[in-house]
C-alpha cells in the first residue's frame, strides 16, 4: 500500500510539473525573445537618432562617436546615402536577430545580436525551472511518504488487533490515528474487543461457578449414596435414598440456576417459601460431613420465619457459608435464625481465628481467599443472594459472623415466631 501510495503521489506531481513545466518554458523562451528583439529595435531607433541629429547639425558620423554616444554592445550597419557604410561592433557569424530603423534622411540602421545569448538566457531560466521541479519532486516524494505512513501504519495497528482478536487476546487498544474512517474502524474493533473480552469473562465465570457449586451438591450426594451402600435396614435405605433424590432435585436446580444467571443475573425466581425448610435441609446435608471432622453443626433463634427469595439459591448461599465454614473455621457451626425490621437474617458463625483484617474489605470479591482456595464460593453466594434482593455480609470477623439478610414476608401481629434454641 506504501508503495502504490507513494507512486500515485509522484505520478500525480511528475503530471503537473510536465504540464506546467513545459508550458512555463515556452511562455519564458518567447518572452525571452520578444524581449531581445524589443531591445535590438530600441537599439538602432537610439542609433537612427543620433546619425540624425549629427547630420542636421554638419558634424561627422563615425563608428567611434556613434559607438560612444549610444552605447552600442551589439553589432550595427548604419547607411547614409553618398556615403560609404559605417559599422559598429563585431558582426555576429550565427544566426542573429535583426533589428531596423529609417531616419529623416534616408539614413538605415541595422542592429544584430546572435541568437545564442538569447539561447543561453533561454537554457539558465530552464536550469532554474528544472531545479524548482526537481525540488518540488523531492517535496512531492517526502509528503508521499510521510502520508502513505500516516495512512498504511494505522492499517497495520488494526490488522494487528484484529489478529489479536482472532486469536482470543480482546484487550481493546484504545489507539486513535486523526483520520475519521481509521478512527471509526477503531471505535467499532474496540467496541469488538470489549464485547467479546465480556463474553469471555462470563463463559469463564460460569465455568467457574459450576465447578465451584456443583461440587458441594455432589460430594453431599456422594455421602448420601455411601450411606445408603452401608445401611442393611431398608427403612434405613430408603430414608437415604429419599434424602439422595432430593439432593439430585438440588443438582438439577443448581445446573438451572448457574445458567439463568449466566444469562441474566437478576432472573431470580422469588417467592415466599419457609425457611426453616431450608435450613433444616442444609443441616442435615452437612451434618455427616462435620462428624467425620470431629465437629458439630447447630442451630438456633426464630422458628417459622417465612422470606422471600429462591428456595435453591438460598440454600446454595447456606451451603456456600458451612462449607466455608468448615474449611477454615473450627469448633461448632452456629446458624441462627432472627428478624431485624421487614428483613429475615440467618447468621453462620463458627469458632474458628475468624477472618483476617486484610481480608475483611475484599472477602466477597473474587479470588480473595485466605487460604489456598478458589476464592469463589463467597463471591457467587454474594451474587446468588442480590439476585433475590438480599444481600450477604460479613457482620464480625473474629469469631466470623455472616449473615444472609431476606426481604421477611407479611405476618399479623399474632403470627410473631418465637426464638429457641434447636439442634
């Protein structure tokens, strides 16, 4: 592209300079000679002139007097009748250009000049319009190439970040060149870069977020299954087996879950549903988990407290908080259930060293882990809760206290639950 830019520009130049050139030379060659010519003719009038002026007056006509009074450089033939011909100067050998004038008395005066002054002053005006052309071709050649620079370098950038694109690097460049159609062609790969670089993100969340939360459903499930291959009673079995299909129930929703909110996150589902359902689910699910840790899981507060949210999501942000909980706390897990205002709280503290102060500001953003984990499990709690219109905080650091905040549905005064303690 540099290179058709550059000829382009130079054939556009070399046209201009032949057309205007050529037409420049041959308005300086004939005002050169109507100039020489006008000058021959001015000649022999000054010299017609004084021959007549000496013959009125009886002095002598000779060459050295004619030649000092008109200053004569260029070669003269003066005739007088009855006398002989007087001539000034040298005369020219080549082809000349030939100047005439009568006077009063029958008195000629021929002046020549050679053609090749006329010539040489001819070839210098030419000298300096070839030397003006030759510059403006040199200026001609800097500009193409400053300009197919300035046009074929932002080319290149943006073949460059469509290739990054293609190849699944989205970093917008941010890049601007002062030309309208390259800076529109930038404006709309960025826009690109970004709305691929958001696609990305969120495959790579969802991604992460299944692997993350699937997890927790399959390892209670797991233990369910284990449960059932040891147990001999059949009652026994079936018990197990009804807790297990209920956890698939739970999968399934969680696999629903993961992908309404890749799509939308704020397409929660809410209704009112009994919370103490859910809790008394997520007890039993992690109850055999903390025995085989040595520890135990309890609950307490309010009894027949009804919110608003998604029966799932809620109990995923439980899930998510005892299995915190039981990766990095210690002692027993506490899950307490109270109402402040209009608003449903379920509290999961534990007795372990609590979270560091380092990490008290930045423990629901993603990635920010204490310990050698995902960093995922607050985060998508965090986003399942605020997709119900609640909202997942933590309350104190040493011990933990989290808290799970949901909007409390309408009761009469007398429907008021009453708090204690259960296990």
């Amino acid at each position: 592209m540099r290179r058709r830019l550059i000829t382009s520009t130079l054939a556009v130049v070399l046209v201009v300079i032949a057309v205007f050139g050529v037409s420049l030379v041959l308005v300086e060659t004939r005002t050169i000679t109507s100039s020489a010519q006008e000058s021959v003719d001015a000649e022999a009038l000054r010299i017609v002139s004084i021959v007549d002026s000496r013959l009125i007056g009886g002095e002598p006509v000779n060459p050295d007097i004619l030649a000092e009074q008109s200053g004569a450089k260029r070669y003269a033939l003066v005739t007088i009748p009855g006398r002989p011909p007087i001539e000034i100067g040298t005369r020219p050998t080549d082809s000349v250009i030939r100047g005439y004038a009568e006077g009063e008395r029958g008195e000629t005066v021929v002046v020549e000049e050679s053609r090749s002054a006329v010539t040489s002053e001819v070839g210098s005006t030419a000298l300096i319009i070839g030397a003006v052309a030759g510059l403006a071709v040199i200026a001609a050649v800097l500009l193409a190439v400053r300009q197919a620079n300035r046009l074929a370098s932002p080319l290149t950038d943006l073949a460059e970040t469509a290739e990054r694109l293609g190849s699944g690097d989205p970093r917008p460049r941010h890049k601007r060149y002062g030309v309208p159609e390259l800076d529109r062609v930038a404006d709309v790969l960025d826009a690109s870069a970004e709305r691929i670089a958001r696609m990305l993100t969120a495959e790579r969340r969802l991604a992460a977020d299944a692997s993350h939360q699937l997890r927790t459903p399959l390892t209670a499930l797991s233990m369910r299954l284990e449960e059932v291959a040891l147990a001999d009673d059949l009652d026994t079995v079936k018990e197990e087996a009804t807790i297990a299909l209920t956890q698939v129930e739970r999968l399934t929703d969680v696999v629903e879950r993961l992908l309404t909110n890749s799509r939308d996150p704020r397409s929660g589902s809410a209704v009112a549903f009994d919370l103490d359902e859910v809790v008394k689910q997520q007890i039993e699910e992690w109850r055999p988990a903390y025995r085989s840790a040595g520890r135990a899981i309890v609950r307490s507060g309010k009894q027949g407290m009804r919110a608003i949210g998604t029966p799932g999501a809620v109990a995923q942000v439980l899930a998510a908080l005892i299995e915190n909980s039981l990766m990095h706390g210690g002692g027993t897990v506490a899950l307490r259930t109270r109402v402040t205002g209009n608003q449903s709280v379920i509290e999961v503290t534990d007795e372990g060293p609590g979270v560091p102060a380092d990490l008290g500001a930045r423990i629901f953003e993603r990635a920010v882990s204490g310990r050698s984990s995902t960093g995922i499990g607050l985060a998508v709690a965090r986003d399942l809760a605020e997709a119900d219109g609640g909202r997942l905080e933590l309350l104190q650091q040493q011990p933990p206290v989290f808290a799970l905040f949901l909007s409390r549905e309408a009761r009469g005064v007398d429907e008021e639950p009453q708090e204690r303690p259960v296990r």
